[in-house]
C-alpha cells in the first residue's frame, strides 16, 4: 500500500530536522550560523510537535490499539522541549551546550525514528482513509500557526503545555 499523505508530510519534515540537526552540530562557538540553525530548528520542531499533537496524536490517543504509542511519543515531545529550552538558555560557546546539543539530537534522532518505523506504521493500518485525509488537513492548516507562535515566544522552563 502506497504511503499515506500525512505520513509522507510528517517524514519530510523529520528530514528537514535531520539536516539542521546535522548543519548545526558542524558549527562552532557562539556563531550566528549556530543561533541562526538552533532557532530555526526550535521553532520547526516546536511547531511540527504541536501540529503533529493536534492532529494524528489527537486521533491515536482515542483509539485503544494505538494509545500507547501516542503517549509515548507526547512524552518524548515533553522531553525534547525541556532540551531545547535548557539549550536556548545556555552560553552556546560553552562546551556544556555542544555536549547537551549532541545528547538531545540523539534523543530527537531516536524518536524520530521510532515514529517512522513502528508508529506510522501502526497508525497507517488502522486509521481509515478519509480519517487521514483529514488529519493531513489540520496539520497543514495548525503548523503555519505553530510556527509564528513559537517564533514569537521565548522558551521558558516555566511554560506549561496545553
């Protein structure tokens, strides 16, 4: 069966992730390449997060075969976050930031991969069509809202989810 148009869209944009991920650790110092790379990627992976929540976790979360993979993943979201507001606080030419960059990229890389390989596929098997069709719908019209909200917003480890 041919890939699902969400599941497409959501790898793409883990792709992009991999690059910037990938851009950002080949920086050095307090560049404005490095805060230029890290923001855009806080402010992608922040949105993609969201969206990604309001959208297939939204419908996983309320189906009992998938529930599981959907909270797992909502907590590795959790996870992520705190990372990246820990790094957006941090002196980015401090050897402490590369050596907790490295460690949340590999947790990124992790999750990213366990999507792609066990939870996509259990979602593409058991959520019909039209569903997909409309979770392809709300994560394209949410993620362009994310992104301005992230944008606008300074992480801060007092925020709290919604």
């Amino acid at each position: 069966m041919a890939e699902t148009k969400i599941f497409a869209r959501l790898k793409a944009d883990h792709d992009r992730h991999r690059k910037l991920l990938r851009q950002i650790d080949e920086t050095h110092g307090d560049s404005p390449e490095r805060e230029k790379l890290f923001e855009a990627f806080r402010v992608e992976v922040t949105a993609h997060a969201a969206s990604e929540e309001m959208s297939l976790y939204a419908t996983m979360l309320a189906k009992p075969g998938l529930r599981d993979d959907a909270q797992h993943s909502v907590s590795e979201h959790k996870e992520i976050e705190d990372m990246l507001t820990e790094l957006y606080e941090m002196d980015f030419a401090s050897t402490g930031w590369l050596t907790r960059f490295r460690t949340m990229k590999d947790r990124y890389l992790h999750h990213i991969d366990e999507e792609e390989d066990e939870m996509f596929p259990a979602a593409e098997k058991d959520l019909p069509e039209a569903e997909k069709s409309k979770l392809l719908a709300t994560f394209e019209k949410q993620k362009p809202k994310e992104k301005v909200k992230a944008a606008e917003e300074e992480p801060s480890s007092d925020d709290e989810r919604e």
